[in-house]
C-alpha cells in the first residue's frame, strides 16, 4: 500500500513515519508540511518520496535546493496534489488547522480512504466531508486517541444500539489549577501538559479544553451519533481514552498507554491489528473521573454551543480559535480572552446553513475580520 503523509514534520507526523519503519508493506509516496524545509528534507532523504510539497512557497523554493532530484509541490496546490497521488490509496492527514479541509475534499473525491489527525476539518465542514466520503464510498478513519478508541468500541457493534458516547480528557495542564490561578497562566504554562507531547496548538486548546468540543463535535461527524448521546469525562491518567455505552447497559472501554503509536498504527493497519513493541499497562494505578469544569473552561461550553447550532457557526469559532491560540502563543492576550472573544463573535456573527466550502471560506473570512478588529 501507498500512502501520502501531510503535516510530516508535525507531531502526528513524525510518529507516524517512526510507526512505519515497523511496516515494510506500506510505502511513503509523498510527504507535506508547513514550513519547515529542513526536517522535510531529512525525511525525504529517508523515505525517498515521488513527491513532496510546502504550503509555504518561500519553503518550497528552499526544499528544492535541497532535493534537485525530487518533485516539490508549493502552496494548497501542492498539499492537494500529495492528497491526490495517482498511486495512494490512504492519505494520513495530520495538517495544523482549517488549512487541512481541501486535502481532504481532494483526496476524498480521488477516491483515496483518509486517516485523519486534523479535527478542524470535520469542525468546520463535516456534513461535506463525511457526504464527500459516501458518494466515493471511501472511509475516514480516526487518529485522534479519542475517536480512534471509539472506533475501535464500536467494531462489531450497530450504532443504533450506542446509548452514549463518553469522550475522555486529561484536563490540560490547568485541570488542577483554580479559576484566579488560570487566568493569570502564561502560555509558557500551558504548553506544559502533564500526559502528552504534542504540537504548541493542540496543546494549548487541551488548557482551554476547546480540543475536548472540537472533539465532540468530530465524533458527531464520524459517528453519526447526536449530540445528546455524547458525554465528556475528565480522566487525568489517559489510560481510558473514551468509551461507548451500549443500549443494553454494557459499557466499552479502550485503553493503552498515552502515545499516540497505536491509534496511527491502527488507522493505518485497518482492520488489521500489526504486532507493536509497547510496554504492558500498569493496572495497580487509580483511574479517575469526574465531569467538566465549565465555569473554568468556558471554551468547551462554546464549542458545545457550535455545535448544536451547526452551520457556519463552528467553522467560524474554529478559524477565530486558531487566531486566537497564535496571539496567546505569542503573549498578546491572556487565557480567558480566547473564551472572552470567542463569545463576543457569537453575539456579532449571522450564522448561515453550510451548504459547500465556499460557506466555509465566508465564515473563516469573518472570523479574521473580526480578530483584526480586536488586535
């Protein structure tokens, strides 16, 4: 099997090229990335892709350089070329951010199955893309611990028997903290997450806990289960990483160590199970859990709001939450201002019904007027 790896050089993106090296029968035939030529550089001297391609057009030119031998793509053109690769069957999608929608429309409507470590595309245009994947007939397969780990409670099982879904959450690197201590927190504090390592965005949404409603409105997508049917738990070990509740009472739970190996492995693997060197769990540990904390995660009262608005409503709030996120990175904001405008658009923003990506552009558009508005 061939496949495309997109967002290479990220955090999904290295792990899962590590994943391959156990993989023989899977083939790298092409790798994208954001800006960063020089580690995209390294992999493609390692896994000697037909093509590779940068969003950035400035980093394009400098990979070039780089590999005079190699075929390199620029811009979305060339993230969608690699989503579209005549030999690929299975492009592996783990972009940062809303950048990472096209591609998989692309990839989608090549005919190519998709295992998809980008959230914000089911955020902001999940009745596209899971419409997109039926008339294709092709699968999108979960990354995410979360969704991976449902998915892989549901095997076997008729979704019309779920009677909940329950979404599992470290709870950030604030989940202890008091409402005055958080909002005090520098970002330097929050990307200091206590079970995972993963990319500067995604963590510092674990701290807001928008990641936990950008979760809950992707496991609407792939599932196909209302958003009454979905609960969220605080469960600080990350040995439980969600479970389903079945009509008859019976509860499933998948569990494994927080890495992010398996769930890759298995979206790449699908319906296989390959042998993978991990150590065994460690049962004589507590597992806890307890509700969430709305009142000091308000981002994950919003998302939920989003969601069970619909229409163009989450694909605004995800574009402004990527802003967002940047400004605080960069310490231009404090912690509860993401909540704080995020609300504020709510109350300025007419939400439209989401009928094609164009209605996504329109309300990404909005969300950057707005922030311009702010900053």
């Amino acid at each position: 099997m061939n496949i495309s790896v997109l967002g290479s050089t990220g955090s999904i993106g290295r792990q899962t090229l590590e994943v391959l090296k156990s993989l023989p029968e899977i083939r790298v035939s092409a790798l994208a990335a954001g800006s960063d030529y020089e580690n995209l550089a390294l992999q493609a001297e390692a896994v000697k892709p037909r093509l590779v391609a940068m969003y950035d057009k400035e980093a394009a030119r400098l990979l070039q350089k780089r590999l005079p031998g190699v075929e390199v793509a620029a811009g979305m053109e060339g993230l969608m070329a690699c989503a579209q690769l005549t030999d690929v069957s299975l492009v592996l999608n783990s972009v940062v951010g809303s950048i990472g929608l096209k591609p998989t429309m692309a990839a989608l409507e090549a005919g190519k199955d998709i295992a998809l470590a980008n959230k914000e595309t089911l955020v902001a245009a999940g009745s596209l893309v899971m419409e997109a994947a039926g008339a294709s007939d092709r699968s999108v397969r979960p990354v995410d611990s979360e969704h991976s780990a449902i998915w892989q409670c549901l095997q076997g099982n008729e979704t019309e028997s779920v009677r909940r879904l329950i979404l599992t959450a470290s709870g950030g690197a604030f989940r202890s903290l008091g409402k005055s201590e958080i909002e005090k927190a520098a970002a330097a504090d929050a990307l200091r997450h206590p079970n995972w390592n993963m990319g500067r965005k995604i963590t510092i949404d674990c701290a807001t806990m928008m990641n936990k409603g950008l979760e809950y409105i992707e496991a609407h997508w792939l599932f196909g289960i209302p958003y009454e049917k979905i609960d969220i738990l605080i469960h600080p070990q990350s040995i439980v990483h969600s479970m389903v509740e079945y009509e008859d009472g019976a509860v499933m739970a998948q569990m494994a160590a927080p890495d992010m190996a398996q769930p890759i492995q298995y979206a790449l693997t699908y319906p296989k199970r390959a042998a993978r060197a991990s150590e065994p769990l460690d049962f004589s540990q507590a597992l806890t859990f307890a509700p969430p904390d709305y009142s000091r995660f308000p981002c994950l009262a919003l998302a939920m709001q989003a969601a069970e608005t619909g229409g163009t409503l989450p694909a605004m709030m995800n574009a402004l939450n990527e802003r967002l996120v940047g400004a605080y990175l960069r310490d231009e904001i404090a912690f509860y201002d993401i909540s704080r405008l995020i609300e504020s658009a709510f109350d300025s923003y007419t939400v439209k019904k989401l009928s094609s990506l164009t209605d996504v552009d329109e309300a990404e558009a909005w969300a950057e007027e707005f922030w311009k508005c702010q900053s």
